[in-house]
C-alpha cells in the first residue's frame, strides 16, 4: 500500500520535490551519440542547436570493453559544452547489466545538474522504475540536485509491453516511454531482423477476383498494436511516447513513413541514429503549417468550445475543438523553440485569413 499522499514526496532526505506534470519541452528528434567515440564527440558543439535531444549513449551499440570509456566520455562532454535549449539525455546499461550502477552513480554525481532524462533500457515492470527512482533521489540528495532528473523507459520485452500501464504510472519522474522494436522482436520471438519499420511478409490480400486476376496486396504494419498501447499507457498516465529507431539509414523514405504512422498515433518525437534522419524526424514531428491554421480558425469560430459550426463544409463541435487544440499547442510550444517553424505558422495563418 503506498499513500497518494506520499507519491510527490521526496524517496530521499534533501532529494527536489518530484515533478506534478511532465513538462513538455520538444523532443522531436532524441539524437543518439557515442560519447566514447572522440570524433563524435566533438561533433557535440555543433549538433546541439540542431537537435531537440541530445543523448549520449552508454548501452547497446558501445561495446563491453568500451563502457567505461563513453561513461567518461559523458562526463567530460557534458561538463565542456553549453547546450542551450537543447536537452541532455543518457541511455543507461540495463538494470541486469553490471554497469547500470556505476552509470548512474557517476553521471548524476558528476553530471546531475545537467542531465534531463535517465533513458531506462529493456524495463520490465514498475520494480525497475521503483529502482531506478530511489537511487535517483539518493544521488540528487548526494549531489545537491535542485531539481528531479527524469525517467524514460525503453518498451522492448514482451513482459514490458504486457505491463506498460504499470510502468507508465510507476513514478512522478516517469517522462516518457520509447519503442524498441529491435529488442522487442528478440524477445517476442517475431521473425524480423531489421530494427523497426514493416516487413514484405506482413500483409493482406485482396479477395479473388472472377477470373484468377492478380490479387493486390497491402503491407501492413508490424508495430502498430505496440505503439498504439504504448501512447494509450502514456496518455493515461500523463506522459511522453515516442517511436525509437529505424535502422536502415539509407532508406529515408521509410524512415519518414515509420516516424509518421507513430506522430498521427499520439507519438511526439522519434530517435535519429544518423545526422540523416534528423531532417525526416523534424519535418514529421512538426504539424504542417496548413493544419496549424486550420486548427486555429476553428478554435477562433468555435468561441468557448460549445456548440457547433460547419467550416467548409465539415462539421466542428466541442470534440473536433479539442482535437484543434492539441495541434495548436503543439505548434505553439514547437515554434517557441524553432523560429523558422514559427514563420511558417505565422504565413499559413495570414494566407488563411485571406
Ligand atoms: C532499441 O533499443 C531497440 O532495441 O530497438
Ligand atoms: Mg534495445
């Protein structure tokens, strides 16, 4: 049993008060980097104003003989550049690896104050969360961190999907939650070997036609019952879900496609593993300046929200509102950041005017 009372407080003596809302900030792109590797490491200055997130990658991709170095590597990084309104993010070794501990021991003594999130891998439960939280709040203690350092969790076990409701709400430091279709297929026993994206066997076919004529057939979507749970959990519990990678790099045109499927589902960003899919993540995850005005002339014509109007045609009424809205804040909050997009906003909306 554990009190609602006691859910915002602190899980340490001197630790910041757990956060009351996720505080949207744009997350686009989740940018990963292998702050062991020196050449990208110095690439670090000049993404940064490029990207959402930067995080710096300590699990899979960096090899068991690399770990401490791109832990050090981190530290130094992070200690070294200003980031400016981008944020820093790490993916952490799993919980049942022997290097999550020493990950975040050093980072949030040494790094704390700069770190945004705490990526959580492979998290099969709320157990993981409850972990991760305590010994959070211990180290900010420690370290005389002024505010809480948040969670995101990888959703890549067939157990982690089964409990994702559980994991969403596990925390008030829970921000958020990715997909990680390469994982996820492993421990699900799928048949693919591609990390993310949809699959040349997975599909339906048209009925047959008088005379034998060549049926058509409809690629369908691998991961779309997984990433519509995953936003439904987040969206229940307040938080972020996000699509994660999508590993052939030379295809953008699916990569773009993938990133889509997720943003017109709930998703807010995705993560880009290359400089090339970081174009695709911000033109996805950024409304279209044309849907921004739509959006904002009904909110203008719907007045309090109550009610009904036609516009053009179409039927608007308290729920289309709503639906305006989340466009509409999204584009607010996004052009905060982004001063191009705020000048697309603004020329889509003075066009409509006319
Ligand atoms: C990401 O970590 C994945 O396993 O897809
Ligand atoms: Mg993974």
């Amino acid at each position: 049993m554990r009190s609602a009372k006691d859910f915002f407080r602190p899980l340490a003596v001197g630790a910041p008060a757990p956060v009351r809302e996720v505080p949207f900030r744009p997350s686009r792109m989740i940018h990963f980097f292998d702050p062991g590797n020196e050449r990208m490491a110095a690439k670090v200055p000049a993404l940064a104003p490029q990207v959402d997130v930067l995080l710096g990658n300590l699990e899979d991709a960096v090899q068991a003989d690399r770990k401490e170095a791109a832990r050090a590597g981190l530290v130094g990084i992070a200690k070294a550049t200003d980031f400016g309104g981008t944020q820093l993010w790490t993916r952490v070794n799993s919980l049942d690896s022997p290097w999550a501990l020493d990950d975040l021991l050093t980072l949030v003594t040494e790094i704390g104050d700069k770190l945004d999130v705490v990526m959580v891998p492979k998290v099969e439960g709320p157990q993981d969360i409850h972990y991760v939280d305590r010994l959070l709040a211990q180290l900010e203690a420690k370290a005389r961190i002024g505010r809480p350092i948040l969670v995101h969790a990888i959703l890549e076990t067939a157990t982690g999907v089964a409990n994702v409701e559980e994991i969403a709400g596990a925390s008030p430091r829970m921000q958020g939650i990715s997909l990680g279709p390469a994982d996820l297929a492993a421990s699900r026993r799928m048949k693919t070997t591609r990390v993310g994206g949809g699959h040349p066997g997975y599909l339906v076919r048209e009925d047959p036609k008088p005379g034998d004529g060549p049926r058509a057939t409809y690629q369908q979507d691998l991961w779309h019952y997984t990433i519509a749970r995953m936003v439904d959990a987040c969206a229940a519990h307040g938080i972020l879900p996000y699509y994660g990678p999508f590993g052939d790099i030379q295809d953008l045109a699916a990569c773009e496609d993938q990133f889509r499927n997720a943003f017109l589902l709930g998703c807010v960003g995705a993560w880009t593993l290359h400089p090339a899919q970081i174009a695709v993540a911000k033109r996805v995850f950024s409304p279209e300046p044309e849907d921004v005005a739509w959006a904002r002339r009904v909110i203008d014509a719907m007045g309090d929200g109550t009610g009904a109007v036609m516009i053009d045609g179409k039927m608007q009424d308290d729920a289309t509102y709503k639906q305006c809205l989340v466009v509409s804040e999204l584009a607010d909050a996004l052009a905060a950041r982004d001063p191009e997009l705020a000048d697309a906003y603004a020329a889509a909306e003075k066009e409509n005017a006319r």
